[in-house]
C-alpha cells in the first residue's frame, strides 16, 4: 500500500537565516500565508494570536528559542543562556493550558546548559525536540490505531495536529480505511478549515458537522468512536482540550461510544484536571466567524478555550508508550 500523502499542515514552523517562518492557520486553507517572525516577541505573539495553535506553539516555541540564541551573538555565554531562559520564560506563558511549550523548551534549554556555543547548541536542542515529538506521534498513532476498527466512524474535534495524523497513517498503514467526522470547532473553525482540510489531503472520508450535532449522530449509531487530541492530560486520567471536549465525551458515555484521548504521555506535575489553568481568550472572538462579526454589540461573549473532561469519561488515554485506562495512566512514570 502506497504511503498515505503528508498534509500541508504536518510542516507548519520552519527555521530559516532571517527568523522563524509560521503558516497561518487563521486563513488556512483560502491562503497559504506565512508570518515571518524576526524576534522572540513576534514569534510568542504569533501564538497567541492563534496564527498558530494545537501543536504548533510546540514547534514555534523549539525554533523561537534557537532565534533567541542566535541573537545573543558574541555575549558572556553565561548571559546568552540567560537570555534563552528568559525567551523560554516568554513563550511559554504564550498558552498556559497546554504543557507542550515547556518541553519543547526544555529540549533546548537542556542543549545550552553549560554549553560555550549557546547559537548551535540551541539548534541542535531544537532539532532534537522536533525528532521526538514526531517520532512519539507515529508511537502513538501506531498505539490508537489498534483501538480502531475496520471502517469506522470516528468523530473528531478540532485540530489534533501531528497526534491525528499520526492516527491517521497507521490506521491506512493498516488497511482499516476509516471515515471521520470533523466537529466545526467555533469560533476559529479549526475543526472546518484544518481538520476536515488535511483529512481529505491524505484520501480520508470525511464529513463535516456543526458543533450542535454529535450527540443526535451518536443516537443514530452513526459513529464508532470519539477521538481528540489533548492540550494536556493529568495523572487522573482527566482529558484538558478545546472547549467542547467535554459536551461530546458526555454524549460518548450517553450512547455506548468509546472516547480515546490522545496524548504523547501525561504530565507528571499534574495531579487531577482542577490544577490546570483554563485559558479565557477574549469574549470578542465567539462574535465573530472568519472576521465577521455574528452578533449585534449588544451582545456580550464568553469564551473559556478549554474544558477539563473527568476521567470517568474517558475510555483509555493513548500514549507512545501504549494504551491505559484513565485508573492505570499513572503507572506511564513507572
């Protein structure tokens, strides 16, 4: 079987001589639109104003520290380490719920450790970084590919990013030729625009659904299995994700449907889901729709990014080191 096509989105940040190079999502697919990024500032900004996202920042924070680096030219190395720590400091404040910044800048902050050649050490921690995160989401495709069936129905939500795609390729690795259902995911469409988008560019069916409709399809038996991506998982087994997370896995328990969460391991400093900030982006942004505004300004909007699903809701946390149950995730640190 020939290799599944490698969507647009699996290279997003690129590392180049004149800074760090970020495809924006917020035009994808319309555009192709790269912001280019010079300092460490404009790469924490490119976060967090959602030109990138899910595992993105991963990458931004990995490249935005070797540009770090690299700007501190001829300095003390002990100062040039400093100011690395303290760009790591920045970008990882980007998007507090999500614990895939903090290490990526742990790989490179680990590299520059005591190293004189902080520029090329800072290079080859980010490279390092961009290895293992790639290698861990094939682990873990491999892993949650044998949680799927032949020709089932899979109901996503969001954009999982490499976790997905890495679900994806051993799924069609496997023959099992799954079809999904992608969730629209408001206020950013990244369910519509990013998920629905680079399913159809690896050859997947895929249906696209308003965030209304999952649970009526899950009464219909109309879907097989529930899966996401995670922005971070506890040792609980407590499942932190786009808003919207929890309302499904509800629906997934309601009428029999297996909910598998994906996650390269748990946090190891998180204890139960309630330890996680939940990120409030401003209440400005469920307005609108694709830079239109969808309600009167007599209208207020709330907008928590993430919700924490509880661990009696998930069915099993897949990892690059297997499969546990939301009771057993625990024993990953073992």
């Amino acid at each position: 079987m020939s290799s599944p096509v490698t969507p647009v989105l699996a290279d997003s940040v690129r590392f180049d001589d004149d800074g760090v190079h970020i495809l924006d999502r917020r035009v994808f697919p319309f555009e192709h639109r790269w912001v280019h990024a010079r300092t460490v500032e404009e790469v924490a900004r490119a976060i967090e104003e959602m030109v990138t996202q899910s595992s993105g920042p991963y990458f931004a924070v990995l490249w935005g520290l070797a540009l770090a680096a690299r700007d501190t030219g001829e300095l003390d190395p002990v100062v040039a380490r400093e100011r690395v720590a303290a760009a790591a400091r920045r970008l990882i404040a980007t998007r507090p719920t999500n614990d895939q910044p903090s290490k990526a800048a742990a790989f490179v902050l680990a590299a520059v450790d005591g190293r004189d050649d902080v520029a090329a050490a800072a290079v080859e921690g980010a490279r390092a970084g961009e290895r293992d995160y790639r290698d861990r989401c094939r682990r873990m495709g491999r892993a949650g590919a044998e949680l799927i069936g032949e020709g089932a129905r899979v109901l996503t939500h969001c954009w999982g990013d490499l976790y997905l795609l890495g679900l994806v390729e051993a799924l069609l690795e496997q023959g099992k030729r799954p079809e999904f259902v992608c969730t629209e995911t408001r206020p950013y469409l990244q369910g519509a625009r990013l998920t629905a988008e680079s399913l159809a560019e690896m050859g997947v069916p895929v249906t696209l659904v308003t965030d209304g409709m999952p649970a009526s399809l899950m009464r219909e038996g109309r879907v097989d299995a529930l899966v996401t991506a995670s922005d971070r998982v506890a040792l609980d087994g407590s499942v932190i994700n786009k808003v919207g997370t929890l309302g499904l896995a509800v629906a997934a328990q309601a009428f029999g449907v297996p909910f598998h969460a994906l996650c390269h391991a748990p946090d190891p400093q998180t204890a139960t889901g309630a330890q996680v900030p939940i990120e409030f982006r401003d209440g400005d942004e469920v307005l609108h729709t694709l830079g239109r505004r969808s309600a009167s300004d007599k209208v207020t909007g709330l907008y928590p990014a993430f919700d924490v699903t509880d661990p009696h809701l998930v069915t099993t946390v897949v990892t690059d080191e297997g499969a546990f149950t939301p009771q057993r995730l625990h024993t990953y640190w073992d």
